[in-house]
C-alpha cells in the first residue's frame, strides 16, 4: 500500500518520527512537501491530505531539528526506553509483546526487583543515618612525657582553729559507739584531742543527727543516721548494713560541718618530711617539680609535675620515691586505714581520688609499670564529645584541662548551690557562694542527699550538659610489691634515712605463726584480756610487732608503645554510594549511568504530561481540537496556500492540530 511505502521513506522510529518537535508538526518527506498545493497520501478522491504551510509562514528555525524532541505517546516512550535501556530484563517487555505471559512475568520481575532494591536502599539510609561507628586500633611509637603522679599520706589531720570543735565531736562519737556497741575508745584518742587555748569558736554540735540502729530491713540490722528538712516533717535514712562504714559516714558528715565554717586559708600542713627522697632516671627531684594540695579524707597531697619525657622504657628509667606513713593527729573514726594514696593521670588533669587511684601499704616496695592508650572519638553527628576548641553548658570550677569528671562535679556543685543554697565542701565553690554547714543552712544535708540520689540515677541534667572529651589519655597499671627494707637491712636503711633504728623489727616465721589474733567474744572481754596464743598457755604481749612506716614506690614506663583507639564511621559518604552500586548491580546489573537513563525517562514522562495537559486546556477554551479536511485542488479557493492551522498526520486518519499555546510551550523547550 502507498502508506507502507510512505512509512518505508520515513525509516525506523525514533527520534525524529511520530514525536512533536518544537514549534511545528513532524513533516514526513520532501515529496510530501509542494509549495501552495497539499500532498495526496495514498490517491484517489476523498483521500485525507495534510495540507503543507508555505515556507514564509513558518520561521527559519522550524525547518531545522530541534534541541529537544518529544514522543507522541506513554507507549512509545516505554518502548523506546525499554528498547535502548542498558538496565538488565527491561528489553524483554519489548521482545515478548506477542506473549502476554512472558511480558506480565518480566514486569512483576521487574517490579519486584525494583522493590526489593528501594526496601534495601531504606535499610541502608536507616543504618546510615544513626550514624555508627565501630573502633579501630593502631599501635604508635615515639617518646611521652611521664604523667602526674599524685601521692597522698591518708592522714586527714585536725586544723588548729577547729580542735575545740573536733574534741566536743569525738565526745559525741565516743557517747554513740558505747550506747551501741559498749566499746570505749583508747585513751590516745583523749591525747589526740587535747584542747589548744584561745577563743572558743560559735559552733554548736547538733546531737539530733545521731549514730543509732535504724529498723531491719529484709531481717538485715541498720545503721546509721537521719537527715530532716528545715520542719522535721520528712526525713531521709543514710543506712548502712555495716556498722564501721555507718561510724565513718556519720562521722565525716559532722566533720566537714565543722570545716565549712574556717577561712579558706586554714590548710596547716603536716606532711613537711611526706617525701624522703625522689629521683627520675638518676637525676634528683626539686621542690618546682610538686605541686601541695590537701584533701579533706586524704590528708596532705603531694602531685608529681615532671617535664621529663620518657626517653626508653624500663624499670632503670623510672621515678622512685621514698615515703613515710605517719599517723600523726589522726583521726580514727574518719580514716581506718594506714597507708599511701596514689594516682597517675596525664598532667593537667585534677586527680579525684574518691573514684579512682589506688593504695600502697608501708613497709613495703611497690614497683608500678604504666602503658598508655588514647581515645579519639567523634564528633557530631557521630556523637556527642568535647574537643579543645568547643565549650559546654557548665562553667568548670577548676583551672585544669578538661575532663568528664570535672564537668559532672562542677555541673553538680551549681545545682547543690541553686537548689540548697550552699556549697559541698569536697568541691570548689563558684563565685559568692558559701560552703554547707547545718550552723548556717539547718537542712542541707537533706537537700543534699536527693540531690545526689538524682545525679546516681541520671536523673540530673549533668550527664548530657557533660560530654566525654574527644582526645582521651589513660593509663594501664600493672603492680609488684616486695617487703622493703629487708630484715636484715632494716636497722641501717632506717638510721640513713633518720628513722629510729630497731632491732630485728620483722618476727621470725616462728613468731608469726603464733601471732594470730582471734576477734573477742564481747566487747567487754577485748577490754579485759589480751591475746592469747593459738595453744593457750601463755598470753602474748600486747605490743604489736613494730611497723615501718616508710614506703617506695617505682614508677616507670613499660613500652613506649602506645595504643590509639579510634571511632571510624561504618558509612561514609564514599562507602554509603558503594553499598548502593553494589545493591544496584546485583538487582538490574547496571551502572551509574543507568541510573540516568531513568532520570530521563522520569523527565520526558513530565514533559509529555505538561505538553498533553497545555493541549487539552487550551482545547477546552474552544479551539479546534480534531483535524480539518483539506479539498481537493479543485475545490480550493484561489487566495493562496492552506491556512497555518490546518495540519496533517500523515498517514493516519486525519492530521492533528497543534494549538497555539502548546507550539509556545514547545518552542520554550527548543
């Protein structure tokens, strides 16, 4: 037929056939084209033409192909898309049109691969977004600088303006423990607390916080002490299964009672001879190279501030140190314990020895070995960590490098003052504030205690308003201890370094297999009889074996070698883009640029919906929407060429009419 062989000169479909081009109708051939008469498709009367505008009506740019070419139809821009695609199954749809089963399995396979692909595209954007992190370690070598050691002689002594004080409050101890455990307090104690002349300070005792049994609770005995509120209508329970641990806490709550009220600058040190000697790879320690401080359970502390880098590691290139623990003015019911309080932590750190360090006992050499490990963290969105450049919701009360710790009790010490009104007197004071003490605020310690109940259990906003900071240092401890001075070398080590020399000061083996002190039956009979021998024949003496009060301690590096621990993301941006090309290839087998190839399908389908949408309103404002019928030559007036508006669609049943607002449209894309 004359339309097949029409089509056969068009060629194959595509780009440049059946689709709208910008501004004008597809024109088919140059034979089609007749200047002032219209092409006959096909022959003979009654035939459907198309007829052809002039050349001078259409502008200069029309004749050429246009920029941007759009398809006829959906069908066609499926097909074509599925026919040109580089996406895996998508020429299927095309190849098996003739078999309706093989086309609708190809698209339900096609469809669920695409859903399959997108539910795992959200798993991963799920992941991706909570922003994991997992930990990666790398060792390093170079040379460190040696951290601050702090010491302290746990020798909590008692303040000069305060003995009057402290004597009334071990008076009152000495009442509690008897009507409790009918146990009377050695005569030393009396010595220890001898009255010093001068001026009676104003404080008075509050007896109404007493050491008492509290009521059983799961059938276990309590002890301990009331807190009330300013009215006495509620009142909190310190309780405490052990008997020794209520003394201490009940004791050291009146205690720092008692050294609220002194001047700041009532610090009397008594650990003048705390260091007998120091000296870090065969060089000696200077007085520039401490820092004295004083803790209120600690006693005097005394904090290593060396500049020294650790040029090799090993016990020969270490910091030793010769100490003495002395119980001078102690207070037994504040510290039971004899011995020396260490930490190591990197320089400009505020040690807390109430969380962490650890304890040396005298006569003893304790030989400390120290491995280093740092922290890198990261920050937002990965996490929340503080880095030296940042600044965080508390003003720290300490003139130190930051640290978590420092924050929490800083962050703590605000709310104890805008809640309570004062200060804790184990933390610095912020500006103004006052220290607590039940002279002053009566209710404190009830104020207290829920505070510090809330900040245990995160209930506090501390624990957010402090992050961790980002570049971390801590150190792994690894410990030895041998007896020093030997039995043998006591007596002259002693005299060298000005103790008292005595001899033998260590029991033989002999001895100390008799020496075992069996705990008495009542109180009443530890104050009459001494402590017999396991055979029960004589009664030993009850002078203890004598003690050595000094101490040493090594300190050393035991690698150079350090580790570092980082946060590494799970899902960068790079390693996000591969998991999706992964998922990509393994569903529809296909690259990046397929991924294009669907953009721009999405874009055409657009634009032919606009282009569709702009014919049908302008079509529905009542401009010919169906083609016109062109008569034959003989039947055309004389005035000239076809109207503009009349178009052809060759060879279909009549020719389609471009409205004047869609060839705009259509020239804007061009």
């Amino acid at each position: 037929m004359e339309n097949g062989r029409l089509m056969a000169q068009v060629g194959r479909p595509g780009w440049g056939q059946a689709k709208w081009w910008a501004g004008a109708p597809l024109s088919l051939t140059s034979q089609m084209q007749a200047e002032g008469t219209g092409q006959t498709v096909g022959g003979g009367p009654g035939t459907w033409t198309c007829p052809q505008a002039s050349p001078p009506t259409l502008p200069e740019e029309e004749h050429g192909e246009r920029l941007v070419e759009l398809h006829a139809s959906f069908r066609e821009l499926v097909t074509f898309f599925c026919t040109n695609s580089t996406i895996h199954g998508t020429i299927r749809l095309v190849c098996s049109s003739q078999n309706r089963l093989k086309t609708a399995s190809w698209g339900l396979l096609l469809a669920g691969a695409l859903g399959v692909l997108y539910w795992q595209f959200a798993l991963l954007f799920e992941q991706y977004w909570r922003y994991p992190v997992i930990m990666t370690v790398s060792v390093h070598s170079e040379r460190k600088l040696f951290p601050s050691v702090t010491l302290c002689d746990m020798n909590p002594h008692r303040p000069h303006l305060a003995r009057h004080h402290l004597r009334v409050l071990d008076d009152f101890a000495r009442e509690s423990i008897y009507s409790l455990y009918r146990f009377n307090f050695s005569d030393s104690m009396d010595a220890l607390g001898a009255e010093v002349p001068g001026p009676e300070p104003a404080f008075h005792l509050d007896r109404r916080i007493r050491l008492q049994r509290l009521r059983p609770l799961d059938g276990q005995n309590r002890v301990g002490f009331k807190l009330c509120n300013s009215t006495g209508g509620d009142c909190v329970e310190r309780a405490y299964s052990s008997g020794v641990v209520a003394a201490r806490e009940w004791y050291r709550f009146h205690y720092i009672n008692i050294l609220a009220l002194l001047p700041a600058a009532h610090e009397d040190s008594h650990g003048s001879h705390f260091v007998f000697s120091c000296r870090y790879d065969d060089r000696d320690c200077h007085a520039q190279h401490f820092q004295t401080s004083h803790h209120p359970t600690y006693g005097s502390c005394y904090t290593f501030n060396g500049v020294w880098a650790a040029q090799r590691p090993g016990v020969t290139h270490r910091i030793s140190l010769v100490l003495r623990a002395e119980q001078l003015d102690h207070l037994p019911l504040l510290s039971t314990k004899a011995g020396i309080k260490v930490m190591i932590h990197p320089q400009d750190h505020t040690p807390f020895l109430e969380h962490q360090g650890f304890s040396i006992r005298p006569g003893t050499e304790t030989t400390i070995d120290i491995r280093e490990d740092e922290v890198h963290r990261l920050g937002s969105p990965y996490g929340q960590c503080m880095d030296s450049t940042g600044s965080v919701d508390v003003q720290l009360l300490y003139n130190t490098s930051y640290t978590r710790q420092a924050c929490l009790v800083s962050c703590f010490q605000h709310l104890m003052v805008e809640t309570c009104s004062c200060g804790y007197f184990f933390y610095p004071l912020p500006a103004g504030a006052e220290y607590c003490s039940y002279m002053r605020h009566p209710a404190w310690g009830h104020c207290f205690h829920h505070l510090y109940q809330k900040l245990k259990t995160h209930q506090l906003p501390c624990t957010t308003r402090c992050p961790r900071p980002c570049r971390e240092s801590s150190y792994k401890l690894s410990a030895g201890t041998s007896r020093w001075p030997s039995s043998t070398s006591a007596d002259w080590v002693l005299a060298v370094l000005g103790e008292p020399s005595r001899r033998n000061p260590w029991p033989s083996s002999a001895s100390i297999k008799s020496w075992p002190l069996p705990l008495p039956s009542s109180p009443s009979r530890a104050r009459t009889e001494g402590p017999t021998s396991r055979s029960g024949a004589q009664p030993l003496s009850p002078e203890p074996c004598p003690s050595i009060s000094l101490a040493k301690v090594n300190i050393f590096y035991q690698e150079l070698n350090y580790r570092t621990v980082d946060e590494t993301p799970v899902y960068s941006v790079p390693q996000l883009l591969s998991a999706m090309g992964s998922l990509w290839s393994l569903w529809f087998g296909s690259s990046v640029l397929s991924v294009v190839e669907v953009l721009e399908l999405l874009l055409d389908a657009i634009a032919l919906t606009l282009l569709l949408c702009c014919r049908w309103l302008c079509g529905s404002r009542g401009q010919p929407r169906a083609a016109t019928r062109v008569h034959p030559p003989s039947q055309r007036p004389a005035s000239g060429p076809v109207a503009a508006d009349t178009t052809s669609n060759a060879p279909g049943p009549g020719c389609l009419h471009l409205p004047r607002c869609c060839r705009d449209f259509s020239r804007s894309l061009g």
